[in-house]
C-alpha cells in the first residue's frame, strides 16, 4: 500500500452527491483518517481543496465514482488532484463483501472508496484528460445522440396522437421528423380545416417547402380533399389537435437544434489530426466519423490491444464458467453511448463494405438475429479500426481484401463459391 502511493501526501475517497459530497481523507504520513462533507458549491469546493493543499501539499489522490460530471470539472481545476475513477458496479461489490445486508450508507461509501483504491491500487489509473478540442467534441457527439432519442420520442408521440383524430396526415407524408410535416399539421391541425383550404393555398405552401413534383402534389391535393374524416366528436379532436401543435412544435425545435449540432461538430472535427483516418471508413460519414474519433480518443496509450477497446465498447462477449456448465451472454456494464456507436457504424457499413456484407449475411445463414450479426461485424471492425488508429494509417478496402485472399480467408471462398 505504502510502495504504490508513497508519492501521495494524502489519499481522499468520495461520495459525489447533488448538493453535498461525503468525504473520508487518510493522512499517509501518519495513516490517520477523518470523515468531513463539502457542499456542492464552486466556493465550498475552492475552499475545500485549498485548505487540503495548505495541510498536505501534494500530490493528493482522489478516488471516486465517475469519470466526468460537476464534481470531476471541478476537481480538474487543481494540479495538486490526481483522480482514480472506480466504477459503480465495482464499488457495490466490495461494500457488499462487508456488509451482507446491503447497507448503504454515503459516509461510510467514501472510506470504501478509499480502502479500494489503497488496498487494489494497480487495478486503478488516474484519469488523464484529453484534449480540450477532443472533450469538447466527444460532449457534442454524445447531446447530439441524445437530442436523436429526443426526436424518435416526439414523433412516436405525435404518431400516436395523429392517429387518435387525424391518420390521413400519416399517410400523406412518407416522414414526419420533417420541417415540412411540421409546418403542414401546424397550419392544418385536423383534417376538417385542411379541407376547406383553397387549391392553390396548398399548391403555394407545398411550393414554398420546396416540393415541386407535379405527379406527388396533385396525388397529395387530391387525397386531402376525398379525405373522411376518423371521427367528428369534438371531445376527441380539440385535446389531440392542442397535443398536436405542442407535439410539431416541440419537433421543430428539436430540428433546429440537431441541425446546429451538426454545423458545430463539421466545424470542430476535421480540424483534429485522427480525423484523416475515421473519414474514409465504410458508412462513417458525417455522423459517424466525429463517433469513431471520440470512441478511440487521442491517447494511443489508452488501449495495449484491440481486445481492450471491444471490452471497453461492450462488444466483446463475456464468458462465465462454473462447475460443469458455460454461460456466454453480451457485457452488461459498459459505456451505451460507445457501444451504440460501434454497432450503429458496423451496420452502416454492411451495404458499403464488400467484405463487411458478406460478413454479416454470412453470420445471418448461421442462425444470428441481426443485432448479433451486427455485434459480430463490429468486433471484426474494432480489430482493424486499432490497428489503423494505432499506426496512424487511413482504413483501404482493397489492401484488406487482398490481405484476406493472400491469406486464403474462408469468407471470400464462401462468396466465390456462391
């Protein structure tokens, strides 16, 4: 214990909270612990960490349950912090080594921490932050992924709503995630209001949205004005019209700010050197490419081998023996956002890929569902993306299939033999 932290003054464990922090602060010099909270204030914290400065000097180790959040942007400020993130899961464990009730208790999950980081100090490293470009792209490509959820959330929600009182407008409309659908059902919010527009007000809308197809816009006007209505119960159409409005409203908004997302992140990633080598890959594209950046990040030193990032992103199996019996399932406890990213990407490519294609509908002849095909696919794309992140060289579908018919690959024999 002494060997792995004699170049520590002191060693903190945290328990992270909204508005206060539990903390337990072991002295080495003297091996003495004192329990204490800070409230979760830019001035207490300042005060907080100082005063630990004037006591101990430093460096000062910290262990706690994140990797980024309030708490860790705030400790971050102080050169004389040196962070140890333990994972959640990890921590439950060893507290319920001790307590077999399953007792919680948050001053008592501080020294926990501590205790862990002291006692498996080679099982920790210190949180080493990149840089500031790449931090901030990785928070832009992670809210964009979310304000995406958003927006499936709102349209199931007008779907729905839709076709409560108004169905015709889902049939009109291949999409309904458009700024033009938002602006239709804004304007006309039920079929009987959309029907008493004149021909050539919806010719002229319909213009101004940029949809010029005679053929579309004729078929479109001529539905509209043969529509029957679902229902005439004003009980049901004056609170599903109002849902209707918050609902397209709501979307529009939602458009608007993904398209600034968008703007920001093609702004912020070609300005980073990686990203000459994520660009030209399969499917990356504008999304994509900013993703695969931020899922490997900038420090090469990161990941030894490739079986390291597929554990990190969730897509390497976990195997579980006892006794007699094998339990192969999918990782439970890992970063969704970087497995959404490896699989969605994987299944980009598999209409853009030649060896990737047959990959997947090869693993598909075998009895896989899709997602276990896509999950496959991306465990073979993981070991060529380190490889070409590790020695700095851009992804070439060719040099890969030759390399797979110099080495006699089965999957290219297979689709010969086909």
């Amino acid at each position: 214990m002494q060997t792995e932290f004699s170049q520590y003054t002191a060693v903190i464990g945290i328990d992270w909270a909204d508005k206060k922090h539990d903390v337990c602060v072991q002295d080495m010099a003297t091996g003495r612990r004192r329990a204490s909270q800070v409230r979760h204030r830019a001035e207490d914290l300042d005060e907080w960490a100082r005063s630990l400065h004037r006591r101990f000097g430093g460096p000062i180790a910290i262990a706690l349950e994140l990797s980024k959040g309030p708490i860790i942007n705030a400790l971050q400020k102080y050169d004389f912090f040196v962070i140890f993130p333990i994972e959640p899961a990890g921590l439950a464990s060893y507290r319920r080594t001790f307590t077999l009730s399953g007792a919680k208790d948050d001053p008592t999950d501080a020294e926990f921490a501590l205790k862990l980081l002291l006692s498996h100090a080679e099982h920790f490293k210190p949180l080493q932050p990149q840089s500031v470009e790449m931090r901030t792209l990785m928070t832009l490509v992670e809210q964009r992924r979310q304000l995406m959820n958003d927006r499936v959330r709102i349209t199931n929600r007008l779907r729905n709503t839709l076709k409560q009182y108004y169905p015709q407008a889902l049939e009109w409309f291949d999409r309904i995630d458009t700024r033009l659908f938002c602006d239709f059902v804004r304007r006309w919010p039920s079929l009987a209001q959309v029907r008493r527009a004149r021909r050539t007000t919806l010719e002229r809308f319909f213009r101004e949205h940029n949809m010029n197809r005679k053929a579309l816009l004729e078929r479109r006007i001529k539905a509209i004005k043969s529509a029957m209505p679902l229902t005439t119960d004003e009980a049901v159409i004056v609170p599903h019209r109002l849902r209707v409005l918050t609902l397209a409203a709501q979307l529009e908004v939602m458009l608007e700010c993904i398209k600034q997302y968008d703007a920001k992140i093609a702004l912020l990633a070609p300005q980073h050197p990686d990203y000459e080598l994520f660009d030209p890959l399969p499917g990356a594209g504008p999304v994509f490419t900013p993703r695969l950046m931020v899922a490997f990040g900038e420090q090469r030193e990161r990941f030894n081998n490739a079986a390291e990032v597929q554990k990190c992103g969730g897509i390497a199996p976990v195997t579980q023996r006892s006794g007699q019996s094998t339990w192969i399932h999918w990782r439970w406890q890992c970063p969704t956002f970087l497995r959404q990213t490896f699989v969605e990407w994987a299944a980009q490519t598999i209409n853009k890929s030649y060896w990737a294609g047959l990959y997947y509908h090869q693993q598909r002849a075998r009895g896989c569902s899709h997602q276990a095909a896509v999950r496959a696919l991306a465990f073979k794309w993981i070991r060529i993306l380190y490889r070409c992140w590790k020695t700095r060289t851009p992804y070439d579908e060719a040099r890969y299939l030759k390399a797979l018919q110099d080495r006699g690959s089965p999957l290219l024999k297979t689709a010969e033999a086909a």
